[in-house]
C-alpha cells in the first residue's frame, strides 16, 4: 500500500479493534489519512471521527457503503 500517493484507501476495521489508546473503534468504513511513522495507521469514518490503530486489523474494501470485501 503506498500511502505517499493522493488515492484514497477505503477500509474497514476487523470486529473487536482497538484504538492506540485501547478503547473499542465504531464498526463502519473507515479512510486511511496515513501511516505514522510509529507503526499506527491514521483513519477516519468522517471529519470529526479518527483513530489510531494498528494497521493489520484494517480490512480493505471495494466501496465505503458494502464494508468488508469477503
């Protein structure tokens, strides 16, 4: 995944995700904002809400309404 490129990656979190802070994350699609350099993957539902979170439980998926490719 190359996240230095403007595309967007839409993804979305596996059951049972916890953020950096270890609190449960919103089920739902999510967008990659980048990588940090710590090894957390920056993502956010919407304007207003973000998380960071291991980037292994990210799931990628085909369009932001059908969630999980399966």
């Amino acid at each position: 995944m190359n996240t230095q490129s403007k595309q967007s990656y839409n993804l979305a979190a596996a059951p049972g995700t916890r953020d950096h802070q270890g609190f449960f994350v919103q089920d739902g699609a999510y967008t990659l904002v980048r990588m940090e350099s710590s090894g957390w993957a920056f993502v956010c539902q919407d304007n207003h809400t973000c998380y960071y979170v291991d980037p292994e439980n990210l799931v990628e998926c085909c369009d932001m309404e059908e969630g999980p490719l399966t």
